[in-house]
C-alpha cells in the first residue's frame, strides 16, 4: 500500500514538472522585426569624395551592401546632405555612390 502511494506521489510531481516545463517554453520573447520593418538602414559612411567627378566612396565595412542603381542618403549631425545613386562598381569595403543632390562630405553617415 505504501509503495503505491508512493509510486502515485510521484507521478503526481513528475506532471507537476513537466507541466511548469511547457509553460516556459512558450514564455520565449518574440523574434525582433526585420531590418526592413525597422526604417533607415545605415549603408555606412563617406570616405572620399570626388566633386569634380560627381561621386563619393562610402565605407561600408561588413555591413550591408545595396544594389547597383539603389538611392541612398547622406546625413550629418541628423541633416541631409546629398542624395546619392549606387554605381555598380565596387570593391570591398567600398561603393561607389554617385552624387545626384546635395554636397556630401567626408565621414557623413550613408543611409538606405
């Protein structure tokens, strides 16, 4: 009589437990939103550029690289400064963005 007792006193827990296991499974947080829910993505930063050529190189280092023919912006200090299109040519860590608005400067942050 005692070893069932026993034997029921621990089925009990042993459900108990794996009860309280699944809820923390479904306490998992939620994935965070994709980069393209979140707005402006920075592309990366003006390293050289070219006013006579019209074009700027923008260091992108390991960050995203955007298509050939995409527009981007530059900013400093949170203000505009140029709007640039994406030249095909490039060679990591640069691109080659050129200037179709504006007077960009070097070290001016570069957004999509």
């Amino acid at each position: 009589m005692r070893i069932q007792g026993f034997i029921a006193l621990c089925g009990v827990l042993l459900l108990a437990g794996c009860a309280s296991m699944r809820h923390k499974e479904k306490k998992q947080p939620p994935p965070p939103p994709s980069p393209t829910a979140i707005g402006p993505q920075r592309v990366g930063r003006v390293a050289l550029v070219n006013e006579d050529l019209g074009f700027v190189l923008v260091d992108v280092g390991s960050l995203y690289t955007p298509q050939a023919g995409q527009a981007l912006k530059s900013f400093r200090d949170g203000i505009e400064t140029g709007v640039l299109a994406v030249s095909p040519e490039k060679q990591r860590p640069f691109i080659v963005g050129d200037i179709i608005k504006g007077t960009p400067e070097v070290g001016d942050d570069v957004e999509q």
